[in-house]
C-alpha cells in the first residue's frame, strides 16, 4: 500500500501529469513522468477505465499496480510524480509482466 504523501489525489494533478509528462508506452500501460526540483517523496497515480473490464478485473488491475510501484518506490528519484495508465490488454497480463513493464518504465525515466 501506498502511503498518502506517496499519491496523487487531486484530478488537477492527474491532468498536469498526463498533459506535460514525459509518456513512456509498453502492450499493458502508458507511464507519464513529471519531474521537480522539490524534495518530496515520489507521487504515484493511477487511471484504469471501464474499458479494462468490470469493476472486480479494474481494482486486481490497480492493485498489481500499486504492489508494483510499492516495490519500486526507492528507485524513483525524489520530486516525481507519476501517473500509470492501464490499457485493456492489462486485464490479461499477469503481475510479473506488469512490473516488468512498469519497471522498465520507471528506470527510463524517473530512475534516482
């Protein structure tokens, strides 16, 4: 589980992130990166639409990708903030490939 300093919350936030970052694409999800110069810990936010499925495949979904961001949270640097968004074909996709494509991402663009 994330710790709250540790999410994004606000739907401002989630449009500022998604519109200005720096988008990295893999079959299961689109990562967006922003980064600042403020020392905060990382922020992770997420968007699984209907379209992943019903509401039982869309929170499996999300929590895989927040067990994945969990174990990654020491990698990322200080400052970023990062939205994940799962595609349809996340639904299928089990949790080793997911945190492989998250990691993937993560390392390319916010690594510390």
């Amino acid at each position: 589980m994330l710790a709250r300093g540790n999410r994004i919350t606000r739907g401002a936030e989630y449009k500022t992130v998604v519109r200005r970052g720096v988008r990295c694409a893999a079959p299961h999800t689109v990562t967006y990166v922003t980064t600042s110069t403020e020392q905060r810990p990382p922020r992770f936010g997420f968007i699984v639409s209907k379209q992943v499925g019903g509401a039982v495949v869309r929170n499996t979904v999300r929590r895989r990708l927040k067990a994945v961001c969990a174990q990654a949270i020491d990698d990322v640097r200080p400052g970023a903030d990062i939205v994940i968004r799962a595609l349809p074909s996340a639904a299928s996709a089990d949790f080793a490939q997911l945190r492989d494509e998250v990691t993937r991402c993560l390392t390319r663009r916010a690594a510390a």
